[in-house]
C-alpha cells in the first residue's frame, strides 16, 4: 500500500516529525510536506494567544484531514487556569472530546483531574510547560496517566538518553528546532513582572527578546538566544528511541510550515536536508546553533544585539555607498525575494532591484543610502520560490463522537450513550467466528448523522461472542438510533466542584523560605517546632538534590513541592509533612484536589503567583502570596553576572548550582 502524501514508511515508523499550526492552512500545508503529525490551539487556553488558532469547524476539518491521511493531531490545552475559568474549560474539553485528538497538551495540574475523572478517552500529553527534565519528572507524570512528556529544551543529548534509558515505557518528544527561551518555559515571570501579561496564560512579552544597559551602560540583549537548529542531531535522537521531534512555531506562518517540515522530513529520511535549508531559514530563524542538545554548557548562546529574523547569509558584500549594494552571491537573487543588511544593529530590509549581474557577482539598487554593513554580510529573509499555495479549505468534517457501550442480549442489543439508551430488538445466530469486529465496525459508521458512536465496549450474554447479526438489521438499529440521537440538543457540560471544602491554617509568609540569591532554600528554615524546606524547580542531580534533603530534614519538616518530580519523592517518604511551592502551580481547586488525592501528607500550597484571589470550594485554604516578587528567570544559559537596567528599572543576574537568576533589585 502506498504511504499517504508520498511520504516514506520508514520514516514514520522510526520517529514522528511533529509541526506547529497557528492555523488550518498551517496545518495542511504542514501534513503535506512532510509531517507526521501538527499541534495547534483553539481559541482558549493556548499558549499562544496571538496565533490564529482554530474553532471548533477547523478542528473538526482537520480531525478527518488527519484520520483519511494516516496522520495525528495534538491540541495544546497548556495554559493555567483559575477557578473562574474551570467550567470553559470544561467545554473546550468536551468539544475536543465529541472529536477526538491523538493527545492533548496540558499544563495546568487542574485539568489533568478534570481530564482523567470526565474525558478519559482523551491521550495525556505532558506540556514543556511543565520543565520537566528529569527522569523523576517523566517518571510522575506516568504515574498520573500521561502518555507522552515533552522535555524541556534546556537537555543534552546525553541527559535525554539517560531519561530515555530510564523510562522505556512512556513516549518522550524532544524539541528539534525554533525558538529558545532564556527562562524555563513554565517558571519564566519577565513579562508578567515587566508588563502584567502572563507567559502562563499565552499573552508572553517575550522580555528576554528586548534590549538592556549592562554595568558600562551599553545596549546589550543579554537574555535573547539564539534559535535551535538541530537537524544535524536527528539520527542521534532516532538511533536513542525517541518517539517524536517538536519543531516551535505556532506564529511563523505558512512558509515556515512547508520548508521547515520539509528540511526535517528530508533529515529524518536522509535523503539530503542541507540543500533544504536555506528555504527553511529564509521562512524564519534568527542566528542558530544546536542549543543545549550537542553542548549543555556552552557560553555563546546569545543572539547579540540583533535579536530577529536574520534568515541565512546569501552572499558576502563586497561594496556599499550610497544607494549601490554590491554582493558575491552563493545563490541566485530573485526579484520578489527579501534581503537584509545589518548596519549598526539594525536590519536594512529591502526587495532586490536588480541593475548589474557579473556571474555570482550581483549590483542591486537601495532606496535607501548605505554606507556600510556590521558584518558584511547580505541575507536571505523570504525565499519567493519557497512560497507555498494556499491549501483550500473547503473540506470534509469529522462528525461529532458519541461514546457509546453495546449489549447483546437473547433477542435484542441495546446502545448506551451518555444522552440516549436505546434496545432494538435482534435474532443472534451463533457462528464459529468473534463477530465483536463486525458489529462494530457497521454500528460506527455514520452515513447521513451529524453524530457518529465511538463505541468503547461491547458485552453480550452467553454465545457472545461467538454470534451473527444481520448487517441490514445493524445498519436499520444504527440509523433509528442516530436519527433519535440527533434531535436531542446536546447541553454544555456543567462544572461542578467535586471535592468537600477545608478550612486549613496559612503557611508562613512565602518570603521568609528563601534562600539568599534564589527563591529557595534548601538547607531549611527554622519556624515554628519545624524545618521549611524549599527545593528548586530545576535539579540536574535530582538524587543528589533529594540525598542532600534527606540528610538535613528531619520527620515532621515541612517540604516545598516545586516540581511535578516531588510527586514521587513525597509518596516515598510520608515521615515528612509536604506543602506546594510556588513553581509547582496552585492554579484552581482541581490542582489542589489532585495534589490531596496523591500525597495524603499534604499540608496546604501557596496560591499561583498571578492571583490573590480564590473561589470555594478548595480542598485547603491555599496562601496567597504577598510581599514577595519571584525572579523573572531562571535559566540553564550562561549570562554574565551583575547588573541589568531597562527603563529605570534594575535587575541582577547571579548564578547558582549552574542556574542563572535574574531578579529586580531595589
């Protein structure tokens, strides 16, 4: 049988190339150069606000694009949400629940429960925005169901295969290419601290993008990094058993979506990616390198001034001044492409007017007068051949799933959904074959309906399943029962709080836990008859971090949950007293519930950061925290320590246990 959209086998049996889709053409110009699979967010709770994003038409679009294609899709449900939020978030569950996906991409602790108790047919997929990046950290949200963990940017290929070696039976994705943050995606508060918008709520500001004065008062970009090109890496990550490649970009456009995928098909099946990536940079990529993934200590990370698309070096220049540009080409200029020059810092954007052409040598006319280049270097920003066509999309929907349970009976088989149950009379013939397949497979067809039933088991009484029913019959039961079924109107899910509310006394003020550079602590705080004990979000020696714990805490100390890892570490060790910290994110009621049901030791958790407010019912009386400013990141980059302004405001960056801090000085 041929592969769907030419793509090769092998390709997609060793590993899935996975591309970003801030819209429906996104989505299916992606699936048809070369990509496995696409994720996307609909228009709440994504990270990424400002992308299109899809309405329940496009998902339904693209749900059976995907099914008649051979390929996934995974919905980014990854932002936090608040008590408020919880019953629309319930909706959009439930909408992507009447669908269907491959995985959906949490976040928020909350929706997890919600997820696991009311929409279990739904795949758990564990978002970056959880940093998680140790084998604990895999090995936790396992035990909570999850069925992928996509890792944190910040691993080198050696820490990935460790957490590879340790945690065969869960599937890992690893980001492969596109932007790099400075923080931890997840604990990173720069924008919320700088503008009032939350990174955690999609609306990031992307701080570490802008410019600073260092301590000599130059403008600097200390906190802008360079982005992640890691196709010369994809065999190693192939050859170590991981299970999908991540490309970032959710706002890039259509042109990032056709090059991009097809630079890393070409790389996953080795058939000659390096003459793809020019297109691919021309799409969008700043200054780029392999990330953390060939080198996790290295020093050169940064951007430098110019922190945008800088697309790939076209040609070296030879001569400027005035409005002539005079450049040695490795490519052929086209008159609809886009080219830049960096003259002090700036990018000189301008359409190539062609007036001289010596072989490779080209004389382009500027509107503009310039006089010289920072690097001398002309580049390559849009490629006008690379320019996909827009993908109608005028396509077939999937229909709306019905879950459903079959029982047949003596003489009759009865449907059961969660809205209609209905028996239908029926004649069983015993036969000598299971006939559970065929039954299925006529009653979850849809012809005409609006509905179709996703049929999650089938019971019988003695003979099943050893019977025969006519196919005519099953197709008349089918009908009745999705006519009926349709003329009932479906009801929005209602939310309801499904815990008993707690009054429990505060912790102690959150500022009296930390440390004297970062916002924990842990060789413990003396309060009260007890130990406080803070850990940090982000532990390269997760083991030597919880020996060191053990060693100094005593029973009874209270310790600070902060990352989804200490899950495991608290139910294996109940002699402690466990309180969630404030990286480990008390965003509603649902994520307390969750934490209460699985460490029975639980003592309280300081609300999310972004809110000083609640609604009840709570499993505990969460903290809110006040009087206390996090650091706006915490980041595995090398950054120079010292001082930092921008706008009158002042920020220090230190480094400890090889993390950089920055925080806002008085």
């Amino acid at each position: 049988m041929p592969c769907p959209l030419g793509v090769s086998w092998e390709g997609m049996r060793r590993i899935e190339l996975a591309m970003p889709a801030g819209t429906l053409e996104e989505a299916l110009i992606a699936l048809r150069s070369g990509a496995d699979a696409v994720y996307f967010g609909m228009k709440e709770f994504s990270a990424r606000k400002n992308a299109g994003n899809f309405s329940e038409d496009d998902l339904a679009k693209i749900r059976r694009f995907a099914l008649e294609n051979g390929r996934r899709i995974y919905i980014a449900v990854n932002t936090l949400a608040d008590d408020g939020s919880l019953p629309r978030l319930m909706r959009l569950l439930d909408t992507i629940s009447h669908y269907g996906c491959d995985g959906v991409i949490v976040q928020d602790l909350g929706a997890v429960r919600i997820i696991r108790e009311r929409f279990p047919g739904l795949p758990l997929h564990g978002s970056t925005q959880l940093a998680v990046h140790t084998i604990g950290g895999v090995k936790a949200l396992q035990h909570l169901g999850f069925e992928r963990v996509v890792l944190s940017r910040e691993l080198s290929l050696d820490e990935i295969r460790r957490i590879r070696e340790a945690c065969p039976d869960i599937e890992l994705k690893v980001f492969i290419h596109g932007a790099l943050c400075y923080g931890f995606s997840g604990l990173c508060m720069a924008s919320r601290i700088i503008t009032g918008r939350s990174a955690n709520e999609g609306a990031c500001a992307q701080i570490c993008r802008s410019w600073f004065r260092d301590s000599s008062g130059r403008k600097a970009c200390p906190f802008s990094l360079e982005d992640l090109d890691g196709a010369s890496l994809v065999r190693e990550l192939m050859d170590m058993g991981i299970d999908s490649l991540k490309v970032e970009g959710r706002l890039k456009g259509p042109d990032y979506a056709k090059t991009v995928a097809q630079y890393y098909r070409a790389a996953i099946d080795g058939t000659g990616y390096r003459a793809l990536e020019g297109p691919a940079a021309a799409a969008f990529r700043r200054k780029a390198g392999t990330g953390w993934l060939a080198d996790p200590c290295r020093h050169d990370m940064q951007t430098g001034i110019y922190t945008g698309h800088r697309g790939y070096p076209l040609g070296r220049i030879e001569r400027t001044g005035g409005h002539v540009l005079q450049a040695a080409c490795r490519a052929p200029i086209m008159p609809h492409d886009g080219l830049m020059v960096l003259s002090e810092g700036e990018a000189i954007r301008f359409r190539p007017e062609i007036i001289g052409r010596n072989g490779n040598t080209y004389t382009l006319r500027l509107d503009n007068p310039l006089e010289s280049s920072d690097d001398g270097i002309l580049y390559r920003i849009s490629d006008s051949s690379a320019m996909p066509a827009s993908p109608s999309l005028d396509i077939r929907k999937a229909k709306r799933m019905a879950g459903a349970r079959i029982t047949i009976g003596q003489d009759s088989l009865t449907i059961e959904t969660g809205k209609l149950v209905r028996s239908y009379a029926v004649s069983p013939e015993q036969s000598g074959h299971d006939g559970t397949e065929a039954i299925i497979k006529v009653l979850s067809q849809s012809g005409e309906s609006s509905h179709q039933l996703r049929i999650s088991g089938i019971s019988g009484s003695a003979g099943f399943p050893f019977c025969y029913i006519n196919p005519k019959r099953l197709k008349e039961i089918r009908r009745a029962f999705l006519a009926e079924y349709d003329a009932i109107p479906d009801k929005e899910p209602a939310y309801s709080a499904s815990m008993e509310d707690r009054e429990t006394p505060p912790l102690p003020a959150r500022r009296l836990l930390s440390g004297p550079h970062a916002p924990w602590n842990t060789a413990g705080t003396a309060i009260g008859d007890r130990r406080w004990f803070t850990l940090p979000p982000i532990r390269f020696d997760e083991e030597g971090m919880y020996a060191r714990l053990l060693s100094a805490a005593k029973p009874g100390d209270a310790i600070g949950l902060s990352n989804i890892a200490d899950i495991l570490f608290a139910k294996a060790h109940p002699e402690f007293l466990y309180f969630v910290d404030i990286y480990l994110y008390l965003s509603n009621r649902e994520a307390a519930a969750l934490l209460m049901e699985e460490i029975p030791g639980l003592i309280g958790g300081y609300l999310w950061m972004e809110r000083d407010s609640y609604e009840r019912p709570w499993p505990f009386t969460p903290t809110i925290v006040e009087d206390f400013q996090p650091p706006l990141f915490l980041s595995r980059a090398w950054t120079e320590e010292g001082i930092y302004e921008q706008n009158g405001r002042r920020y220090s960056a230190v480094r400890e246990d090889g993390i950089t801090i920055v925080s806002e000085v008085d």
